[in-house]
C-alpha cells in the first residue's frame, strides 16, 4: 500500500500532467482557430474589361467598408490579398457603372464594366422622379454624354443636333453668342415662345448654355405630352432635362478635356469683283466714280476664327458620401470682326448617405460668368453694298466714304467705332434631402436659389455715328438687369410590390417659385469726347432735352403647383402612368388663377405575351397610346393681365417753364388672360430585333394648341381704352411622323459598325385667329426686315399668318414671264387686271421643313474611332431677298455691288414686292460633323486613358439652293418692332462657319 507521501506525489504529478495537457490542448486549440481564421482571408485576383472586351486598366478595386483596395495595371489585371471570404469587391472607374462583387470562395473575380451612359439608358429620368425604360409609355428620348456631336460645340443644344426625333434645332447663325432655334414637334405658338423647358438637374428654368458640355452625363427628352404634363403650364413645347455628372466611391480621378480650334466662313454670297463691276456698269451704260480699288469687302470685315476650350473634373468620395467638381473655360473669336464669346463656369455637385442609408442628401452649385462681344451685324449688309471699285481708307488714313449716299456705308468704319458688350453672371445652389420612412415610402424636399445679373453697355464713336445718324453725335447707353429666382418642391414617393407581378408607384408633390426681375437702363449722347466710351453717361448732351433716356422697371411672379403622378405594371408586359399638374399663377387673370394639366398613357408589351415570346426574330414589341394637356405661359409678362399706365410723350409746363413727361394708359387689363393649352395625341411602337440588331420606335402624334396668345385690336365700342390688347384666340395644329432607328452593322472585338437615324415628319397649320369675344384680322401680315435700306428698299410683308395655312407662309404675286426685262404677273383672278390687291395674289409656299433628320455613322477599329454626322432638311421653301435686291440689273446697278447672277439676269426691274419669282426650295443635306479619334495605350504611369482627336463642323453642303445656305432662321415674331418670319433670307445674316479642332480627353 502507498503511504500518504506517495498518494500526495502521484496526485501531484496527474495534476502537472492535466495542467500540461489543458495547456497544451489550449495551444492547439488557440492555433486551430488563429489558422482558421487565417484561412477566411484570401488573395483575389482577377481581370477588369470594359464593354468591347479590352482590359481596363485604372479601375479601383476596393473591399467595401474598408480602406483596403488597389488599382488594376495597365492590361487590366488585379491583385489583392487579405481579403475577407464575406467581403464584397467595389469596382469603379470614372464614365463607368459601378459594380458590387460578393466574393465568397471565389478567388479569382473577373468583372466586366459598362459605360455609365449606357447603363442609364436602362433608367430613364421622367420628371421628379426615373422609371425603367421598358415600363415607359410615354416618348423619351435619352443621350448620354457620348452621344453628343463632336467639335466645336459650346451649348448643349448643338451637341444634340440631329440626334431626337422631333427636336429641330437650327443654327443658322455663325454668331458665338448666338443660340440656335430649337422646336419640338413644331411651331407650337405665335407669341408664347415655341422653345421646349429645360430643368437641370432637377431646377426648372436653369439657363442651359450656361451648362458645359463635359459636365453633361445625360439628356432626356420628354416628346409628347403625356410625359410633359407633369411641368403644366410650362410643358407645351417639352422638356428637355439635363443630369450633370456626379462623383462615385473610390479613388480620386482627375477629368481634362480641352481643344483648339479654327472657324471660317463656310459659304459667302458670290458678289462682283472689281473687274466685274467695271463691266456691268460699261454693259448696263452707267456711270461712277472709279475709286481704283479691287477691295473684297467681306474679306476686309471677316476673318480666321480661333477657339480653345478646357474643362477639369475632379470627382471621388467614399461609401457615404462622393463629390465631383468641375471648371471650364472657353475662349471664342467670331469670324466678324468684333464678335467674341468667353465663359468661365464651375460646378460642384456632392452626395451623401447617412441613417444607414435612409437619409440621401445632394448639393448642387454652379457659377458661371460670360462675357459677350457683339458685333452688329447691318455691317455686313453694308459690305454687300460697297463697291469693290472703292478702298477701305482714303488718301488721308480715315475710313473711305463715300458722301451723300444712303446704304453704302464703310462697314469696317461701323465694326472699329461700335463697341456693344454683355456681361452675364449666374449663380445657382440647390440642396435636397430626401429620407425613406418605411421601405417604399421616400420624402424628398429641394431648394434653389439662383440669381442672374447682367451689365450690357453700348457705344458708338461720332464718327460713324454721324454717317449713320447724321444728328445726335456720338451715343451710349448702359442696362444693368437682375433676375432672383426661387423655387422649393416637396415630393413623397411610394412604390409598392402589390403582387409578385404587378408593381405600384405613387408620386404626390408640391412646388413653389418666386422671380423676381429688375432693372436699369440709361442712355445719352451728343458727348464732347469718346475717351470715356459707355462709362460716363452723365456727360452726353442729349438727356437734357430728352429724360425719356432713363428707365428702369421691377416685376415678381409667384406660381404655386400641386402634383402627381401613378405608374401601374402588370406582369412586365402591361403599363400604363397617370401625371397630373395644377398651376396658379401671379401671371394669369383673375377669372383664370388656376390651371389643370392631366395626362394618360397605357404601353402593351407584345413580346412578353405567349404568341410572340421566344420568336428568334422578335427582341423587343411594344404598343403605346398617350393623351396629355400642358400648357404655356411663357409669353405672359408680369401684370400684362392687368391694365397700367406709362410715359407718353412730354408736355409744357409754363409754370415750371419747363417741359415734363406725360401719362396715359399702356395697356388694356384682361381679367380673362391665361396660359395656351396644348392638347396632344399619340401612339408608338418601340422594337429590337434580330438579337438587337435594329432597335428603333415610330411615333404617331397631333398637337394641337388652343387659346393662342396674340395682341389684337380692342373693340373701343366695348368700354376699351388702349387700342390693343394680350388675348387669347384660335389655335394651330401639327401633325407628324417620327422614327429613331439604330442599326448594328459589325460588332466584332476589334470592329464596329452602328448607324443611328432620328427624323420626323411635320406638318403646320393655323386653325382660327379669333374667339368669342375678339377677332383678329382675317389675314395679318409680317413684316420682315431685310436690313439698311438698299436701292429704297428696307422691308418687305413676305409673310402672312392666315387661318387654313401654315404659320408664315409666303404670300404674293406669281409672275408668269419676264418681257423686255420687267416682270408680267398673272391675273389670278380673271378679272383683265393685274393688281396688287388680295385678287391678283396667292400663296407661294410654306417656310417650315416637312422632314427634318440626321444620320449618325459610328466607327471603332481596335484604339481607333470615327463617326460623322448627315443631317437634312426637306420641304421648306425659302424666300431668297439677296437675288431680288442684287441679284438683277435694274438700271441702279452702279450706285452698289451686286451679285454675278446679275450679269446674266434677264431681268431690268426694280418692283421689289413678294413674289414667286424668288421663292426657292431650301432642301439640302449637310456633313454635319466628323471625328478621328485614337485612345492610347495606358500605359503612362498614373494617366488612366487618353484620348486625341480631329473634329469637323459643317464640312460639306449639297443643295440647289443659289443663296448663302439654306438653314434659314425658323424664329417667329408676330408682335411690336421687329417683326421676324421663318423662311426669310436676308442680307444681315452673320454667316454660318466651317469649323476643324484638335483635342484630347485625359484621366488620371
């Protein structure tokens, strides 16, 4: 037996023996787990791609909620270690859509990107909100950024020519400063204003050409007015809505795109030279005085065109929140002397996420400033009628001018001794928030402030001022306009899944605006000295006999809205949206306060019903039918609905001795004044087929816009002071096809081919030019100004507006033959007489385009790419003054130039009245654009890509036309001075430019 000694040892030892095992059971133990744990991260590997199969390289790769990331080389590839089994990979790359990878077991994740353009295509922004593509049943176009035309491009407009059924957009214009005519679906008003609403990034009314192109991430444009209706009484002409490009999580990038530039003049008039001259006038038996001079006067006052434009982005953030900011700078010289542009504009948009993720909030700001040089355009009327015979200097170094002539003056004299400039300065913020109550249950509200101040000034140096003026002296004036304007919506959002098949989305809202406008303007002249320019007012003689030289004025509106909107699917194949706006506004009268502006439209997807799907032909079929109501009060003026008095003249008060301004009513008050209502009709097919080979939709539509905003005489038998008064009375109708066709031709790895086709059909018509209560005149006639006055002639009524025809249609005499060099008219109405009265005349053709399209070809060879551009125009008629007041011998012909027709014109007469005679068809088809561009291998170090790059504007016309060019002006203007009808080719014209850049697109 073991004594207590030995029972004690042997207890003690089985103790050390279990307290070594515990130990070293807990060593395993603590080992299995820190290599178990080990095991969990992993190294992941992988190769990034973009949409053409080509390695991306520059993509961050992160692990999301963590610090932990790298960058892929410059094929593309990655590497990165210790990452966690659970983890999820972010992959992000400036221009592409941002992806979420779960990694799991995987340990080698390829991830191919898509351009984020093409992946907002898949989202389409409708108005206070987006909706998938396939459950739109409205017409909505969508671009993105790297469908914009290439070149030479300063306002966003321009980028999207030829892109949008339906959207004209005409530039008929070489100005810088000129913005081009834009109409969507038609001449849609007669003094309301045709051009469609912009809303940029969310903010209604925001000025579009103060937006850089570069910052552009997407256009949508809301065609019909089902879609628009949601914006009410500022819908009728559309809406086009801009999204700006926002920052994403990840690495900071760093965005340069810039180019350099050259314009000239692309067609000029084909005027006499001086030899020519010398012989017309020898053949016509006219005599003049030979200055001794070969001068081409256009050559003397145009010029090579530079221009250069950069712009940088900066963009980056993390998880919860991103930012980009941007600046840009453009420089541009006008190919007339004198004209210029410059803008400098910056933006900053930031995102951020809080509330674990409940709470969105965004910060939008932008600034910009433009500075306009102006240069009057009459000069070049004036270079059409110097002689060439004649030099630009005397022998004394002064302007050559000829005396006592009327029309011919020196237009290099007026570019050097008019100054006309604009400063324009637009800020703009606007901050959102927007918080999820519930799941499917979103609150959004948003404010904007942004103010608007422009300082224009003019001056005239006497001595030009003299030859054209010939009283007065020399003149200046100077305006100072402000423009406050601020806005606040509220919407509420919910989306709910009713079913697992039929999805609910509901949108209430509220909004609020209030402009403010204001201004000063004062001018003088008769100064003792042109040292000071515009900028000594005070020291002009002329105000002293007249005060009428000073003004100023302020006007606020208020509109108030209410708002919703309700989008039902079924089984993804059946859709249908409903979007209702009231308006009350400041603007209208007081018998109509309120408007309300409702819409409807149903989609049918055919492709997804049993009898289609699984067709190998049939992608994409789908049906829609819209009807809408918007209107349009753009051409109501603050307190236009009521009547007020204003300056009239002056009188003498012997009291004072003195002679002060008189008072008397300026207008009529219309408590029945309101917005013009556009009623709106259609139906679409949207397709893809063969695999999405040929992806397109055909749209059907009639618009028609009742209660058309015109001035008309105001009966005095009716208690009516003023002898006019704003009304609303008749309609207009169009009616018209659009078709958008994109066409896969090649789609290998190293070769594309695509072509994209947007045209539309249109026809225009004036229903009725009255109402109850107010007639207008049965035919009202345009006058368009044709410019300084040449050979007695300065402005001619071309145009008439009459209900049955289209808006502007040419109206005059037919000549039936020229006979010993005058013109013989027929007698149309059969009376033996030829007169000029309403019997003896007829229409002559209609000015506006029935087929307007473009065509984009699209190239990419490996690195290389190259696009170019077709846009056409068919069916106007154009009204060509140039050959009737120069391009004819009319025994006038050596007091100014005139065109080379003139040589061979049959024709020795100088009646200058509307006629058929020198109506011509304007159709033509233009090579609107071209680009060459090579992407470098990136293979630079920290330079991500880079991009260079050759662009051509206007590179080519084909047409029959014999004047200048025929993308005539489309404006209208019925009301006051200068009235201006479409169609109308006049001298002033500031001629259209041929344009070639070289650029570069960089990311670092």
């Amino acid at each position: 037996m073991m004594n207590s000694y030995q029972v004690g040892r042997s207890i003690e030892r089985l103790l050390a023996c279990v307290k070594n095992s515990v130990f070293t059971l807990a060593v395993l133990l603590l080992t299995s787990f820190t290599f178990a744990v080990m095991a969990q991260d992993v190294t992941v590997s992988g190769t990034v791609k973009g949409a053409d199969g080509t390695g991306l390289p520059g993509v961050t790769v992160q692990e999301k909620g963590t610090s932990k990331g790298t960058q892929t080389n410059v094929d593309g590839t990655y590497k990165l270690s210790g990452v966690s089994k659970n983890a999820t990979l972010v992959f992000s790359f400036v221009g592409m859509l941002t992806q979420e990878v779960a990694v799991g077991n995987k340990t080698v994740v390829d991830v191919t990107l898509l351009d984020d353009t093409k992946a907002l295509e898949e989202v389409v922004v409708v108005g206070y909100g987006t909706q998938k593509r396939k459950e739109i049943s409205g017409t909505v176009t969508s671009l993105g950024s790297r469908d914009f035309n290439p070149g030479v491009v300063t306002n966003p407009l321009a980028a999207a020519q030829g892109k949008v059924a339906g959207l004209v957009i005409t530039q008929s214009s070489g100005d810088p400063n000129a913005r081009p005519t834009v109409r969507l679906r038609g001449t849609g008003s007669l003094s309301a204003g045709s051009e469609p609403l912009y809303v940029i990034d969310g903010v209604i009314g925001a000025p579009i050409e103060n937006v850089a192109p570069e910052d552009i991430l997407t256009m949508d444009v809301l065609r019909d007015a089902s879609s628009a209706a949601i914006y009410g009484s500022r819908g009728s002409n559309g809406v086009i809505l801009i999204n700006t490009k926002r920052g994403k999580a990840g690495a900071t990038t760093v965005d340069y795109n810039g180019y350099v530039g050259q314009e000239k003049i692309s067609q000029r008039p084909d005027l006499l030279n001086a030899a020519e001259f010398r012989q017309a006038a020898q053949k016509y038996n006219q005599t003049f005085d030979d200055g001794g001079a070969d001068t081409d006067w256009l050559k003397v006052i145009t010029r090579t065109a530079l221009s250069q434009n950069h712009n940088i982005g900066v963009s980056g953030g993390s998880e919860n929140f991103s930012y980009r900011a941007s600046v840009g700078y453009l420089d541009q010289i006008g190919t007339l002397i004198g004209s210029s542009k410059a803008r400098l504009n910056g933006r900053l948009n930031m995102d951020a996420k809080g509330l674990n993720g409940k709470l969105l909030m965004k910060f939008n700001m932008s600034a910009s400033q433009a500075d306009a040089s102006f240069a009057p355009e009459r000069a070049i009327g004036f270079a059409m009628n110097m002689r060439p015979t004649d030099p630009v200097y005397s022998s004394n170094g002064n302007y050559f001018q000829l005396p006592g002539t009327f029309g011919n003056f020196n237009p290099l004299a007026v570019l050097e001794s008019i100054s006309q400039k604009e400063r324009l300065q637009d800020f703009l913020f606007n901050a959102q928030a927007g918080y999820t109550i519930i799941d499917g249950l979103f609150f959004n509200v948003s404010g904007t402030l942004r103010t608007q101040n422009k300082n224009s000034s003019f001056y005239a140096k006497s001595t030009v001022d003299n030859l054209l003026r010939t009283v007065g002296g020399n003149s200046a004036s100077r305006g100072l306009d402000a423009v406050v304007d601020k806005q606040l919506e509220t919407t509420l959002n919910y989306t709910k899944a009713i079913t697992s098949n039929s999805n609910l989305s509901v949108l209430a809202g509220y909004t609020y605006q209030d402009v403010v406008s204001d201004g000063f303007g004062a001018s003088n002249n008769n100064f003792l000295t042109d040292v000071f320019g515009p900028n000594n007012l005070g020291a002009g003689l002329g105000i002293r006999s007249n005060p009428n030289l000073l003004g100023s004025y302020k006007n606020e509106y208020k509109l108030v809205s209410f708002l919703g909107r309700v989008q039902y699917s079924l089984m993804n194949k059946y859709f249908a949206t409903v979007n209702m706006r009231r308006d009350g506004s400041t603007k209208f009268g007081d018998n109509n306060k309120w408007g309300f502006f409702p819409s409807v439209s149903v989609g049918w997807t055919l492709s997804e019903e049993p009898f289609l799907k699984g067709n190998p032909a049939i992608d994409l079929l789908k049906l829609r039918v819209s009807w809408g109501r918007t209107g349009n009060s753009e051409g109501i003026a603050p307190l236009r609905s009521r009547g007020f008095y204003g300056t009239s003249g002056t009188y003498y008060d012997a009291t004072l001795n003195d002679f002060l301004p008189s008072y008397a009513i300026q207008g009529n008050p219309n408590p029945n004044l309101k917005w013009e209502v556009n009623e709106n009709y259609g139906a679409g097919i949207d397709f893809a087929l063969w695999k999405s080979r040929l992806t397109g939709s055909i749209d059907w539509y009639t618009r028609q816009t009742k209660d058309l905003l015109y001035v008309v005489n105001a009966p005095q038998e009716k208690g009516y002071v003023f002898p006019t008064i704003l009304a609303n009375v008749g309609s207009m109708q169009n009616r018209g096809v659009e078709i958008s066709l994109t066409y896969q031709w090649v789609d290998k790895k190293d070769f594309t081919f695509s072509s994209t086709f947007a045209g539309s059909f249109n026809k225009n018509k004036v229903i009725s030019l009255s109402n109850d209560l107010f007639q207008a005149q049965n035919q009202i006639f345009l006058t368009t100004n044709l410019g300084s006055a040449l050979r007695g002639t300065s402005a001619v009524n071309f145009s008439v507006l009459q209900a049955g025809q289209p808006v502007g249609v040419f109206y005059g005499a037919v000549v039936d033959r020229i006979e010993n060099g005058k013109y013989v008219f027929k007698d149309l109405n059969g009376d033996g007489k030829i007169e000029q009265q309403a019997g003896d005349r007829t229409y002559l053709g209609d000015p506006n385009p029935f087929f307007v399209g473009g065509l984009t070809n699209s190239f990419k060879y490996k690195s290389f790419d190259f696009q170019f551009q077709l846009t056409s125009n068919m069916g106007a008629k154009i009204m060509n003054t140039n050959q009737l007041l120069l391009g004819r011998q009319d025994g006038r012909i050596a007091e100014s130039n005139a065109l080379k027709s003139a040589l061979t014109s049959p024709i020795n007469d100088n009646q200058t009245i509307p006629m058929d005679y020198y109506v011509e068809s304007g159709n033509y088809v233009r090579v609107n654009n071209a680009s060459l561009g090579y992407t470098l291998p990136a293979n630079l170090g920290v330079l991500r890509r880079a991009r260079i790059y050759i662009a051509g504007n206007n590179l080519l016309l084909f047409t029959k036309y014999s004047g200048v060019d025929p993308e005539i002006s489309q404006a209208l203007k019925v009301d006051g001075d200068n009235q201006r009808a479409p169609g109308i080719d006049v001298r002033e014209t500031y001629y259209k430019t041929r344009g070639l850049t070289a650029g570069i697109n960089l990311s670092f």
